[in-house]
C-alpha cells in the first residue's frame, strides 16, 4: 500500500529526520549556551532572608549550564532510541521521546527566563530567544510525523496481535479435533481387538463342546 505522505515525506521518514534534527539542535545548543552559562557566577544563598521560590530561581541560575548539559544529554539519548524504535518499530519508544520532548522545551523555557535577564547586551538576549523559539517550532513540526507513525506502529502491533492470537487458537482447536480423532479411532480400534478376541473364544469353545 502506498503510505500517505506530508510535505512529500511519509510518517516514517519525518520521524527519523525528527530524530536527526534532535540530535544537531542539541549539539548547537550546548555550544551556544556554554559561552554564555558556563562563566556564570553563583552566589551564596541564605535561607534565613529568601523565599522558597527565591531559592529555586537561584539554584536554577547557578546551576543553569549543568542542568542544560544534562537535559541535553538524556535528550540525545532518547533521540538515538527513537531512531532505533523506527528500525524496530517500538511503540514505547516513540511516546518517550514525544514526552521528553515537551519537558525538555518546557524547562529551556524556564531557564531561559530565568537567565537572561543577567545578560546586558540585547543581541545576546535576542539570539538566545530566536534559537529557543525556532527549536521549538521545529519540534512541534516534528511531532506531528512522530505521533502519526506511533499510530501506524501501534495499528499494526495490535493487528500482529490479533493475528497471532488466532493462530494459536486455530492451532489449538487442530490438536484437540486431532486428539478427539486418535481417540476415537482407539476406542473403535480397541472395540474391533475385543470383538475378534471373544469371537475367538466363541469358536474354540464350539469346537470342544462338539468333540
């Protein structure tokens, strides 16, 4: 069957080039932010005169490239079982990196609100959002071809399933007639031996009782 194609590229394709993309878009924004997060300096946070949220925003900030760094990391990590979910058609697979993904745009946002007002020269502050907001409108693009294909996978896993099932229910069915017919076939079999065995005895007892 010919598959249905969006902007000339099939479920399949969009989804492995989503993949790839990932993969790229993180590299580019690891290199970018580490310029600008990795020299942050962090001060010390009291608890006696800060609110809870105070507290949070400063550790956001302090730890803002190590947090990145690590988000990015999972993020390659599940963008390469992505690839590997479509190799293997993996519906499980395909969910994970659709969630990860919102999570991982959601707390760039955050950190990103969060840092860049430390940051005095506007160009700076006006790249950083032009490269969040293209990534993020990229990946929603891409999760369209994603979540298509994990509804193709998920279509054809289930209908392997009902196939398989039937299967095992037909051969079920096959080795119980088969067994119904071996025990009939003994039981006649069986009835025909007693039947010649007492005939036998019928004859030999004729015989002596004539003598």
């Amino acid at each position: 069957m010919k598959q249905q194609q969006w902007c000339g590229m099939t479920a399949k394709t969009g989804t492995v080039l989503s993949g790839v993309f990932t993969i790229m878009a993180v590299d580019m924004y690891l290199i970018f932010e580490q310029k600008h997060l990795g020299n942050g300096s962090c001060t010390e946070i009291t608890l006696k005169y800060k609110a809870v949220s105070g507290i949070i925003n400063n550790f956001i900030i302090c730890w803002s490239f190590k947090i990145v760094l690590f988000l990015s990391f999972i993020t390659i990590i599940i963008s390469c079982f992505l690839l590997y979910s479509v190799y293997a058609q993996i519906f499980r697979g395909l969910v994970i990196y659709v969630v990860w993904i919102f999570f991982y745009e959601t707390a760039n946002v955050v950190i990103q609100i969060l840092t860049n007002n430390d940051f005095g020269i506007k160009e700076v502050r006006i790249m950083r959002w032009f490269g969040l907001v293209s990534r993020t409108v990229m990946h929603c693009f891409c999760m369209f071809f994603v979540i298509n294909y994990a509804h193709i996978t998920y279509k054809n896993q289930s209908q392997g399933n009902i196939i398989s099932y039937r299967r095992r229910i037909s051969t079920a069915e096959a080795l119980r007639s088969g067994n119904k017919r071996l025990s009939v076939l003994g039981g006649l079999s069986g009835s025909h031996l007693e039947s010649q065995y007492f005939g036998r005895q019928r004859r030999c007892s004729g015989k002596t009782s004539t003598k």
